[in-house]
C-alpha cells in the first residue's frame, strides 16, 4: 500500500509539471487590509471554515457563499426541498416555484441542489460562521479560497477531468463545470486532499458523503450530475483580481421579485433578509442588526429604553414594587373577626359572631381542655346540633385538635363519658344498702369516684 500511495504522489506530481497551462505562474496579489475596527479570523479559521468547499467549480461557490449570509433562508429552503411534492420539480417549474418563496436569488439557485442544501442545514454553526466571514471579510476569504486550492494543486488531488475543468486567469485557479449543461458536486476528504494540513490546532471541517458517491483515496469522487436550470445559474461571477464578486443586475432582479432593485453590478450583502440571526462579528452585528424593523435594538427603542442603557427610559411603568404589598394586604385585614376567637374561648356559644367557619371546629374542641369537663361539656352541645353542614354526623365527636394529639382529645372525652355515666347509674340504687352502714367504714364506698373499690 505504501508503493501504490507514493506511486501515485510521484503521478500527481508528474501531472503538474506537464500541466503548466493549470498551475499558476505566481500568486495573486494580497488581498487588502481589513479594516482595523472589525475583529479578522485568522488565516488558520478561515481555511478551516471553507476546506469543504474551496474545490467547488466558482459559479456554485459563489451561490454557496451569498446563500450563507441568510441561514434562515437556507434553512426554509431545504424545509421547502424536502416536501415530497416540491421534489419532483425540475427545470422552469422548479425554478418559479422558488421565486414564490422570496428567498434570495443566491438561496434559489441552491435549490436544483438539494444535497447541498441538506449539508447547509445539518452544521448551521458552520454556515453562520461562513456567511459573517464572507460579509466581514470577503477578500480573505476568496485569498482562503485560492490558498487551498493551490495547496491541492500541488498535492495533485486537484485536476481537470471529465466533470470539471481546472485553469488558471488572471493568476487566479478558476475550476468550471466540464460540461455547460450539466454539474458535477465534488466530494473529496478534506484531510487528505489538501496534502498535509499545516494547522495542527485547527483541522479541516469536512463532512461525510452525500448518498450515491464513493469514498475517495485520493483526489476527489463524483456522483450524480445535475442539470443545469439557465434561469438560476451564470448569473455571478468571481473577479479574482480585484477580490470582488460581479453580479448580472438585469438578471438578479428579475431574480429578486418584490424588492428593490440593485443598482450596481457588485454583490452586497442585504441587510433586511437576514432577520433576527445575530451575527457574532461586532462588524457585521452592527451592519445587519441595526437596519432591521424586529432586531433587538429597534425593539429596545421602542419599549422605552435609552441607547446604551440598561434600564428603561419611563422608570414610573418599571416600578411595580408597591403593588404585591397592596394586593397582599386584604389577606391580613379584610377579615379580622375569624382570627380574634382564637385568644376568646368564651366566645364558642356565639357561632352568629363568628365570621369564618373554618375556625369553628377549633372552638368547639376547646372545652375539652378546660379544666372542668364536666361543667361545660352540656354547653358545647348545642353548638355540634346547629351545625349539621360541617359534621358528618350531629352525634358524632369533632376531629382532635391540629395541635394536639388526637389520643389525649378521646381520652379525655371517655373519661368524661365514664364519669357521667357512673354518676347517672350510681345515683338510683344509693338508698338501698343501709343495712351495711353499720359495718365499719373502711368498707364504704368512696364518694367522689362513684365506683366502688374492693
């Protein structure tokens, strides 16, 4: 295997020195500084976020790229592509069906690939980082784009085939579809076909491949072709040289029905379809944000907060502190009636003053604790009888005090009950024994108790 591997090196490399029309002479020109406000991703992010698709032909990496500065269209898009009946579209029906749905024209185009929409969809934190790094930092990133390219070129990897052509303009890799009618999506490892990946602290983001492609050894692998739909392609181009993306006005605004045409021939970022995704990039947060009718900023303003300020502008509709103490206060004096019994005993024989029926079970138990049962047990009676609605039973007993336990509340009844019971029996039969009171009267029963002791 390690023959075949470097068999197959020593070809790649034989190819470009026999390919001299492929390679490019020298390198382009630095791209232009970047402005010294906005926060730059390094070199090392930039060939990490666009390894997956620095080796696509340039029109479709242009749609990929525009596409991503509206992730919330993407997302809409492969949504609307999934329905099985939006599917089996093809050509012009496809290409109006999407116009319906107001997308960018860059988003519209993705539409005859699904795949690639599908792979868009399935890392949306990849797809927001390429789309504020190609809104922040457009010449790095078609710099990242020629930089991995000439490092494929050089692997070998990359090549003109029967899918694609490769060629070099303006000193610049341009890679187009081979043939006119038809597009070849590549599929390649990205590990392995940039040669050795000089950034140990960032590797490439790669992805796996889509159904219908094999894995590629070496180089990159094609599945199925798709055509092309002339309404939503060769609309955009790439100018290399000068680090810009040209545009078709005419045609982009057939392709933008409903809003306002463009006026130069220069892609720009529109700010109003980005809708509420923030952007991580202060630059582009500030560019895409502020403009917006429902961003943040605009919401703030209107609600009443000042620019810059935590608190809002009209303190007197922020400070609702005094309410809880208001709404709370009838809890505690709206009825005082049914908290005063409790410190008023005597008051039990008066259920008409007594304001809250929850208290008055705890009222009627409270004779039980006198220390006189036997006195005031009669006048807990008529209170248990006029009060048929909150007693299972008139003759039932009250449940034992909350606060006490129940065994000493029966208790304390039966031995009431006992007690009466004894003196109601005892007293009849008392005239009778007075044969026995002359016996001695260590033999005579006690009087307090009623019972007899032997």
């Amino acid at each position: 295997m390690k023959a075949l591997a470097r068999a197959l090196l020593v070809a790649g490399a034989l190819a470009v020195v026999l390919l001299p029309s492929v390679a490019p002479t020298q390198t382009m020109p630095p791209p232009p500084p970047p402005s010294a406000a906005a926060p730059v991703m390094t070199a090392q992010q930039l060939d990490q976020l666009l390894a997956p698709v620095a080796l696509y032909p340039d029109p479709l990496l242009a749609q990929i790229l525009m596409a991503a500065t509206y992730p919330l269209e993407v997302v809409a898009a492969d949504r609307w592509q999934s329905d099985p009946a939006n599917a089996q579209l093809a050509g012009d029906a496809l290409a109006a069906a999407a116009a319906q749905q107001g997308w960018d024209p860059s988003v519209q185009s993705l539409v005859p690939f699904p795949q690639l929409l599908r792979m868009m969809d399935s890392r949306l934190d990849w797809l927001q980082q390429l789309g504020d790094a190609f809104i922040a930092q457009q010449p790095d990133v078609m710099a990242a784009v020629q930089r991995l390219r000439a490092e494929a070129l050089a692997a070998g990897t990359l090549a003109a085939n029967q899918y694609q052509s490769v060629s070099t303009a303006n000193e610049a890799i341009v890679i187009e579809p081979a043939n006119p009618a038809m597009v070849y999506v590549p599929y390649y490892d990205c590990a392995a076909v940039y040669g050795v990946w000089p950034y140990p602290g960032y590797p490439p983001i790669c992805f796996p491949p889509p159904p219908g492609y094999g894995v590629p050894i070496l180089g990159l692998a094609f599945g199925v072709g798709f055509a092309i739909v002339p309404t939503l392609w060769g609309w955009d181009h790439w100018d290399w040289e000068h680090y810009r993306l040209q545009v078709d006005r005419d045609r982009f605004n057939r392709l933008d029905q409903g809003r306002p045409p463009i006026a130069g021939d220069t892609w720009q970022h529109d700010a109003s379809r980005r809708g509420a995704v923030p952007s991580r990039v202060p630059a582009v947060r500030e560019r895409t944000q502020t403009a917006l009718p429902g961003s943040v900023e605009t919401r703030r303003a209107y609600r009443g907060f000042s620019e810059g300020a935590g608190a809002p502008a009209r303190p007197a509709a922020a400070a609702p502190a005094a309410r809880p103490a208001e709404v709370q206060r009838p809890a505690f004096t709206a009825a005082p009636a049914a908290r005063a019994p409790a410190a008023r005993p005597g008051e039990v024989q008066r259920p008409a003053v007594s304001a809250a029926p929850a208290a008055r079970p705890v009222e009627v138990q409270r004779p039980a604790f006198s220390a006189a049962p036997t006195a005031r047990a009669p006048a807990a009676r008529p209170v248990e009888v006029q009060r048929p609605a909150f007693t299972a039973a008139p003759t039932a007993r009250a449940p034992a005090p909350a606060f006490q336990p129940a065994a000493s509340g029966a208790e304390v009844r039966a031995q009431a009950a006992r007690g009466q019971a004894s003196r109601q029996a005892a007293a009849p039969p008392r005239p009778a024994p007075a044969a026995p009171r002359s016996a001695p009267a260590a033999r005579a029963p006690p009087a307090s108790g009623g019972v007899r002791q032997r």
